[in-house]
C-alpha cells in the first residue's frame, strides 16, 4: 500500500486546546507542525467541559494574535463564592491579588484556536484511526495513521507532542522503568447539567453542605451549568430533573434564598474524578503537554489552564531544541521540570479544594465540623481569601 509522508520538525497527537496552541504558537516561532486528530472537529466543537480561564491563559490567546473571542463573548469573573450550610463568602480576587477569571467555555477557546491554525494554512488531519508513534530513539521519529478517506498517511518529525488527552496513547511509550504514574482515585464524582435557562447568579456559587457538594456556574445568557457531588457508578437516567433541582437547591440553601432558575435540562453527564501525573514528560524524541501528562479533579477549574501553561513552558524548550544543532535534550528535560512545577501546585490546589468542599464517604460529625472550620479559616481570614485568590486565579509567581 502507498504511504503519504509529510516532513515536518513538529508532530503532534491530539488538536484539543494544549495540541493546537502548541502548533500555533511553534508556528511564530517558525517551527513548522502538523497535528493529527481522531475526532472531528464539530465533535470537538460541540462537546462542552472546562470554562473558567485564569488570566494568563487569557492573555495566550488574545496576545498570540490568534483572534479569540474571549473578551467580547467571555465574562470576567472578579470573584467567586463559597457557601458552607448556606452561609455564603465571597472571595473578591481583584481586591485580594488584582486578577480575575474569565467565563468562556472550552468548546469556545476550540473553535478559536482551530479556525487560526486553519486559517493559517496550518495542516490537521481530523478524524483519523490507527494511529501510532514510532522511532522515537532516532533522530526521525515518525506519526503513522489512516486519514479520514482511509489512505496511510506517515509524517516523519524531528520531535512529537503527545497532546492526546488524558487517555493518552503517547505517555505509554516511555519505558515503564523511567515513567511514575502518581495517580489517585476519588470517591465521588460530578453530575453535571446543562440547563436552558438565565443565569441563577453573576459569579460562580461553590456550596457543601451535609448532602455533600453542589456548583453554580454559567455558559451564556441563556444557557447554565450547574453540578452536584454523587457517586461515580449513577446512572444519569435514575434522576429526575425535579430530583436534580431539589438536591442542588438544597445543598444551596442559604438565607438569603437564591433560587435556582430552572428550565429544560439538555445534558446530563456524570464526571469521574481522578489526579494523575507522568514523571517525566519527556522521553528521547516526545514530550506530553495537557491531560496526556497530567489530569485534575474539576474542583480547582484547573485542567483547561494547565493544558496552557504547559504550552508556555514548551515553546522556548522547543525553540532551543531546534536552535543547537546537536538537538540535545536538555531543553526537553528543562520543560519537564518546569512544568511539573507548576503541575505539583495545581495538584495540591485541587485536591484540597475538593477534599474541603466535598462529603466524603466516612463522614462522621467530627469531619463534617472540622472542614467547616476550615472554611471558617479559609474565608474568615485575608490571609486565607489571598491564599484562595491566588491559586484560583493561576500563580504569578
Ligand atoms: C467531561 C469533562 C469535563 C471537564 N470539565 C472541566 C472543568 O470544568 N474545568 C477544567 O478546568 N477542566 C475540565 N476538564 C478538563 C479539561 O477539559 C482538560 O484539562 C483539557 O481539555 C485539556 O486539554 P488537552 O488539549 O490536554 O486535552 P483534550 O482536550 O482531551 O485534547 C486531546 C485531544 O487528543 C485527541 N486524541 C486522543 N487520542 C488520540 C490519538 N491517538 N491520536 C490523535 N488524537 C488523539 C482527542 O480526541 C482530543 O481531542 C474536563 C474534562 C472532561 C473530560
């Protein structure tokens, strides 16, 4: 069978958010890529996940000149509120560390950075199959597949990004003797709705009470995001959308009574939760980038921004790859450890933010008490408010 071969210095495996920034941003480098996809790309258009953008994700994507849309369709959030058995805190990030997040959802920051790389005239290939990386110790590593018209297609690289989510095929391919996979399970996990209906509150609502944990967001005018603490083995089928907002207007509660607006439910779905790391990131001639290296319970909005600060990291590394001749990895090896830096950081955040806001399973009226003075710590204190704000926002430093 005939092979299609394209060479290129970059390619990468995935065109979510952390592969098509990468592409993009090699790109006014002057690093040529290709990207490779297995979904399509109203797939990845209409599938809703992430919202929340901390502001130096927000700056990658206006300063990049990539044309986002964020500051006209987004909405800058200048801060958020915590409510425990119905007693509400806000924390004003702006006051606290003098930055905000922005609501634009991920399916948004896609579409954003698909139409640039195309309109670019940068190559992806959507909805391809069998995909696999090989030679990974030559100077030549190859990405093989067959394209959406079912033609073996090969791009032979220099260097691969395995940005292919947190399923990722790539991370497999560095040898099990020289990869950790830190990994834990939680034991709860999200139902989240999408509701038809306007916004309940301005900023984002993180409620626990004795029925565990409920989160207010939003998407647009029109449309809501809304999620409750269940267990990962629910059926969405088994709730009713008058049982789902009951158990999210309760763990709200509250007496200043806000009233969830209701309206049709037009998706159900249940997250599981799950931390994750690869160490390192880079093997030979691959590096991960986004969810293929790590992945964060959705608590601490982290998961989209970390795909983006990966990418940050990456580039110069790349560009200094490709600048000595003798291609040596010390510039891969400096990505990895810069961005697990930041990677530890997050997950900490995380972990926290859901351990704090969640039931857990052996709850006893002791640990129900203690995480309440917790929350009394945390947002009773400015110190406690600027820990929150920072973290939440994304670290500067
Ligand atoms: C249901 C859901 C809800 C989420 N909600 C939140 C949230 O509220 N807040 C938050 O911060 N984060 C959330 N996340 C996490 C966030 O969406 C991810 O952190 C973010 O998408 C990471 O971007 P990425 O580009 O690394 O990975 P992805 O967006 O997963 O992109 C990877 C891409 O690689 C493609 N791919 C996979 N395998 C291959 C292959 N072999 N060859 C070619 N392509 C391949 C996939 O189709 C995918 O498009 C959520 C995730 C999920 C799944």
């Amino acid at each position: 069978m005939t092979v299609q071969t394209t060479q290129v210095q970059v390619g990468i495996v995935g065109g979510g958010p952390a592969g098509l920034m990468t592409a993009l941003l090699l790109k006014r480098q002057g690093i040529s890529a290709v990207v490779v996809e297995t979904r399509s790309q109203e797939t990845i258009r209409t599938t809703h996940r992430a919202g929340i953008l901390e502001d130096a994700t927000v700056e990658m994507l206006t300063q990049a000149d990539i044309g986002s849309r964020v500051h006209s369709h987004g909405h800058e959030h200048e801060g958020t509120v915590l409510s425990f058995d119905g007693e509400r805190r806000r924390i004003d990030f702006q006051q606290l560390v003098g930055r905000s997040v922005w609501l634009y959802p991920q399916n948004e920051v896609f579409h954003d950075l698909a139409t640039a790389w195309q309109a670019e005239g940068g190559e992806i290939h959507w909805e391809v199959s069998e995909v696999s990386v090989e030679g990974l110790q030559t100077s030549s590593p190859q990405i093989s597949f067959t394209d959406s018209e079912g033609a073996a297609q090969q791009i032979q690289a220099e260097l691969i990004v395995g940005a292919d989510g947190s399923r990722s095929m790539c991370r497999k391919l560095i040898p099990e003797e020289i990869r950790t996979d830190h990994f834990t399970a939680y034991p709860y996990a999200w139902f989240g709705i999408l509701v038809e209906a306007p916004p309940t509150h301005p900023e984002l609502i993180y409620a626990n009470s004795e029925d565990g944990f409920a989160l207010i967001s939003q998407r647009s005018e029109t449309v809501q995001r809304m999620y409750f603490q269940c267990d990962p083995d629910t059926d969405p089928a088994d709730w009713s959308d008058e049982a789902i907002f009951e158990r999210i207007q309760s763990v709200l509660g509250g007496e200043d009574s806000i009233q969830l607006q209701r309206g049709p439910i037009i998706e159900k779905t249940v997250l599981p939760f799950r931390s994750y790391v690869c160490e390192p990131l880079n093997w030979a001639r691959l590096v991960l980038a986004g969810d293929a290296g790590h992945t964060v319970p959705p608590t601490g909005a982290k998961g989209l921004n970390l795909a983006f600060c990966d990418v940050r990291a990456l580039i110069p590394q790349i560009t200094a790859f490709f600048a000595d001749a003798s291609r040596d990895s010390a510039a891969l090896d400096e990505y990895s450890r810069t961005a697990l830096d930041r990677v530890w950081r997050a997950q900490s955040f995380s972990y926290w933010a859901t351990t704090l806001l969640h039931r857990q399973p052996e709850e006893n009226p002791f640990s129900q008490r203690r995480r309440r003075g917790e929350f009394e710590a945390l947002t009773g204190t400015e110190a406690g408010r600027t820990y929150f704000a920072d973290a939440y926002t994304g670290w500067k430093a």
